[in-house]
C-alpha cells in the first residue's frame, strides 16, 4: 500500500466515521501523524486510547501542520466548520468532507469567500453502521465502499487527485458525480431505507410478539438503531430529494397494495419477480 504524500491528516469529529480514517491512516503508516480535533472530551479520548490520532485538540486553531483536513461531522456542522478552518488552516492545505448531503455544502462554498475555497473536495463515504462513536471505529470501515466526491468546474485538479489518493489508500473506491445527482443517488440508497426501517420498527411494536422476528426483519431494521439527531439533519438537509424518493415509493407501494387487495395474481407475480431479476443484476 502506497504511502500517502501528506506529513500530517488533520480530522475534525472523531466519531464513527473520523476516528475509522485514523485507524486506517495509522495502522498502515500511509502519513507521518494524525490530529484530531473534537468539542467532546470523551470522544477525544476514546480516539487516542485506540489509535485512531497522535493527539487531539478542542479547538482548530491547531490546523496549522494539517497538508489534509477531513471535516467528519454532522451536516449542520459542516458550514461554521469550514468558515473557521478557513482561518487556521495554512495556504496550501487540501479540505475534504465526509457529510451526506452535498448540493448545500458545495452552492455555499462556491459563494463564500473561503481562501482554500479551490482546494475544497466535497466527499461522502457509503459506509458506516448502526453504531456511532469512536469506540465502535473500524479500520476496516471503507474497504470495497464507494466513496462519492463532488469537484466542481473551479476545483483544483491536484486537490482532487490528493483526495481521490487518501479515499483509495484507505481502501475505498472514488466517485465522481455531481452534487445534486450523490443527493439524489444518497437519497434512495441510503436515507430512505433508513426511513422505511424506522417505520418498520414502529409497526413492529405494535406487535404482541415482535421478538419472533426473522433474520429478515433485522436486516431490514438494521438501521433503525442509528444516531436519531444526525439522521433528522441529514434528512432535512436533504428534504426535496428525500421527499421525492418518499413519492416515488409510495407510489410502488401503492401499486402493490392494489395488486393485493384485487387478487391481481400474476401481477404481484411481476412486481416480485422484476426486482428479483434487477436484484441480481445489479449484484453481478
């Protein structure tokens, strides 16, 4: 595995996500040292005592050393974040993200004088868990996982490449697509389910017995136990996608409902077995 070409990473949010990107980057010695930088006394710890940093701090006026800054924080963290490593950070330095919504994050900078504004990549790796906090990081987090970036037209080109190589390095594969097709791509392969296992989980406890689930039903609410105020930022921060992923599945929904409630057979027939087919393309 070929080292990274930075002497320093800088991560800001040392959570699930954060703290997994400095394991990976330690483990494997791909950069000279990381710095983490968290509000949160016991996440800063918890990152340490696993090695997921080389040391952290509770405010980024320590920016300085950092060649690449990951912002891992929760959507509405993302903009004061930038507006103040825009202040510390030096001249020269690569800013990255890893938030699930992109279109609002990206219209801001283009708009905003930031200095690195050129060198800001916007990012968002598929991966994750149900889980949140550093205790439950793994350096095995992005292996395989699609890692989405977002440039625009006023993006350094080296820039891109230098977050392109720290998403590879840590075992991701890179995505380039535009910020509004990731929220509409996001929206149905991530936020979504997320919504429809909340609202499985709801039925269920209406359930004399729900613990007689099947592995289906975990699988399917697997999610549901993920962190409740992050996931209502991302979901409002990405509400029209969101809410147009919701009408388009009411729609299938309905369809099916009506397929049912007149006996239409073969019709439930072809509905199943169309996404059996596409299931297992898309697995192929």
């Amino acid at each position: 595995m070929q080292r990274l070409n930075y002497g320093t990473v800088g991560i800001v949010g040392l959570g699930l996500i954060g703290a997994s990107i400095g394991l990976r980057l330690r483990e494997f010695k791909l950069c000279r040292r990381v710095i983490g930088f968290d509000t949160d006394d016991s996440a800063r710890k918890t990152a340490l005592s696993i090695g997921a940093v080389d040391k952290t701090y509770d405010t980024l006026n320590h920016l300085g050393d950092a060649d690449i800054l990951v912002l891992s924080v929760p959507p509405n963290a993302i903009i004061p974040c930038l507006i103040e490593a825009d202040v510390f950070c030096k001249m020269n330095c690569i800013v990255t993200d890893t938030s699930s919504v992109k279109s609002q994050v990206v219209e801001w900078v283009q708009n905003y004088p930031l200095q690195f504004g050129p060198r800001f990549v916007s990012g968002h790796p598929m991966a994750g868990t149900q889980h949140k906090g550093a205790e439950h990081a793994s350096a095995e987090m992005f292996i395989g996982r699609a890692w989405v970036l977002t440039p625009t037209e006023t993006t350094d080109k080296s820039a891109l490449q230098g977050v392109k190589a720290l998403v590879t390095s840590l075992g991701a594969k890179p995505f380039v697509m535009g910020p509004e097709e990731h929220d509409r791509h996001a929206a149905i392969l991530s936020h979504l389910p997320t919504i429809l296992a909340a609202g499985l989980v709801q039925l269920g406890t209406n359930l004399v017995h729900p613990e007689v689930a099947g592995p289906s039903w975990k699988d399917l609410t697997r999610v549901a136990e993920s962190d409740s105020e992050l996931w209502a930022q991302i979901l409002m921060n990405n509400r029209e996608q969101v809410v147009s992923a919701l009408e388009d599945i009411e729609f299938a929904l309905s369809q099916v409902r009506q397929f049912i409630d007149r006996e239409q057979y073969e019709s439930v027939l072809e509905f199943l077995e169309a996404s059996r087919k596409a299931k297992a393309a898309w697995q192929s």
